[in-house]
C-alpha cells in the first residue's frame, strides 16, 4: 500500500464509517487511527450519539443501553440524536480546520435508518440533514451476521436477529443516494482493515 501521508492536503477530512451494530467498525477505527498516527496523520476520533454531549446524551445512553426506564418514543430518540449531532457542529468544523482528519462510527445517515425501522414519516428529517458538515467518504461496513461477542442484551438492535437484519437492508438501500462505499465486515479483521485504507486512498487522494 502506498504511502497515505502522500495524499494529505491541509484541511483536514471527514469520514464516517457505518453498519449495523457488532461488525467491528470501533475496532477497525481503533486500529485506523494507530495508522494514522505512526504516519503523523493527525485525526480525531468521534462517534454518535455522543452520551457525554449535554442535554442528549444520557436520554439517548437510556434508550439504548438501561432498558428506555424514561420512556422515550421512537420518534423522540430520532429528534435527539439529531440534536446530539448537531449540537457538535461546531466542534467538527473546528477539528476539520485545523487540518485534523476525523474519523466517525455513525452519523445522520443512522437517523433515517432508526425511522424506517418504526415505519414513521422521515419528511421531517430531509431539512435537518442539508445542516450538517458533510462527510468526503462515508463507509457502510455490511455483514450477514454481527459478532456475537459484542452483543448487549439490553440494547434493541441487538438482541432481535430480525430487526438486525432489516436495518442492514435499509442501509444497502441507500448506498446509491448517499454514495456509500461497502466493505465485507464480517471476515478477518486484517482483510477489512486492508480493504477500509483502500477505500480512503482511492476516494481521497
């Protein structure tokens, strides 16, 4: 592989990868950044919903992980997730300016998947998405079955195969509108890795 130090210009770049739950995209971007840095790539790591980010990011860390104890609705998660994100803007524009590449698991994109998965009418979501920073390569990592070590019992993606499964449909589907590059996720995790650094050094160069 060449060199990806050689392709850097002095903003930095905005990737996002995507896919289902437990198909190791935290872990290939742990090891994304570990590449980076011994090339003297400066980069961020981000990832979505932000539980830290105040006033959303202990409602959304409910829903998803402490059984929704507050009783938030399907629609009401959508509208803070949007809120979470976009409540960071600023920092991700900063970060880009500066000349730092970020690289982040999940993004707007995982809010019309979450909508269509409750069938509600995602009208409302179109406006919001023209306010974010758009990303230069969004990734969708695609597997038939997530890693069953990861698995978070109280998570609701997690624990139905079926409802795990339509939402890797729905991100299939909307590879072509939104451009999204797909790596096999569930092989070898050196094989994807490899497949992930020539997905950034053929679409950033």
């Amino acid at each position: 592989m060449s060199n990806l130090a050689t392709n850097i210009v002095n903003n930095g770049k905005f990737i996002v990868i995507y896919g289902m739950n437990n198909l190791g995209k935290t872990t290939k971007i742990n090891l994304l950044k570990k590449y980076f840095l011994q090339r003297n790539i400066s980069i961020d790591i981000l990832k979505f919903p932000n539980y830290n980010l105040k006033p959303t990011g202990h409602k959304l860390f409910n829903y998803s992980h402490q059984g929704n104890t507050l009783k938030i609705s399907p629609k009401q998660t959508i509208k803070l997730a949007i809120q979470n994100q976009l409540d960071f803007q600023p920092e991700i524009k900063r970060i880009l300016e500066k000349g730092t590449w970020i690289v982040c698991e999940n993004y707007f994109l995982d809010n019309i998947i979450w909508g269509q998965m409750h069938d509600l009418n995602m009208d409302f979501l179109i406006n919001e998405i023209e306010t974010y920073i758009q990303p230069d390569l969004s990734i969708l990592f695609d597997g038939k079955e997530q890693f069953s070590s990861g698995i978070d019992p109280n998570h609701p993606y997690e624990t139905d195969q079926k409802i795990w499964n339509k939402g890797r449909g729905l991100y299939l589907n909307l590879c072509n509108d939104y451009n999204l590059q797909t790596i096999q996720a569930d092989r070898d995790k050196e094989k994807v890795f490899i497949d992930l650094i020539k997905q950034i050094q053929l679409n950033l160069k």
